[in-house]
C-alpha cells in the first residue's frame, strides 16, 4: 500500500468525524479503520468500532457540526502523521492538532493518536 492509499484511508476514517448518525460513522470507519482498533487523544483511550463511533458521537454533542480537514499528510512503512483544523459548521477554525496512525497488512487503521490543546478562546 502506497502513500495515497493510506491518505485516502485517513480521509475516509476523518470523514466519519463529520458524519451526524450512528450508522453513518460505522459505513464510514468500516472499510478504513480496523475492528480491535485502538483510539487514543489527550482526554480518553478506546477500542473497537463500537466505542470509537460512541466517542464520535460525543464530539458532536460538544461541537454540533464540527468536522476535521486534513491540512498535511504523511505516510510510510505503514504509519503516518496527519496535520489537521477542526472546523465548525460555518468552515471557521476551532482548533488544530496533529494524529499519528498505524495501519494493519491490508491497510486499515489499527491505531489513531490525536495531539492537540486546547481550543482556542
């Protein structure tokens, strides 16, 4: 797997973030993120599908609309780092931060690490 295939994985795996439903966020994750994957970020750690879909769904309760865009990408020897801004529904900035990935022999995210601060005032 090249570097666009696992930047295209990433895309798919942030464009869950965005989606509003339940069923939305797991036909989004479940071609690009692993089941027994493992999700880590400053202010929790989670496995699975399931809770990683639950955590999503809080973020949305905290930042109704709010969505991430990738800003740099990259990748190799199955691993990357991605440069991110969240965005609020009006596409203005709420914060940034930087994710590490893995990625299991064919190609799904294993593990997502999010490094980030707090938001800006």
């Amino acid at each position: 797997m090249n570097s666009n295939d696992k930047r295209t994985t990433w895309e798919n795996y942030a464009s869950a973030w965005k989606e509003t439903s339940k069923e939305a966020k797991h036909a989004a994750i479940l071609s690009s993120v692993a089941p027994s994957c493992v999700y880590r970020d400053p202010d929790t750690q989670l496995e699975g599908h399931d809770a990683l879909v639950e955590h999503m769904l809080a973020f949305h309760a905290q930042v109704p609309g709010g969505w991430f865009e990738t800003t740099y990408f990259l990748a190799h020897h199955d691993r990357s780092i991605a440069k991110w801004n969240m965005r609020l529904p009006d596409g203005s900035l709420a914060g940034d931060g930087v994710s590490y990935g893995e990625y299991d022999e064919s190609g799904r995210l294993i593990t997502m690490t999010g490094f980030f601060g707090a938001p800006p005032a």
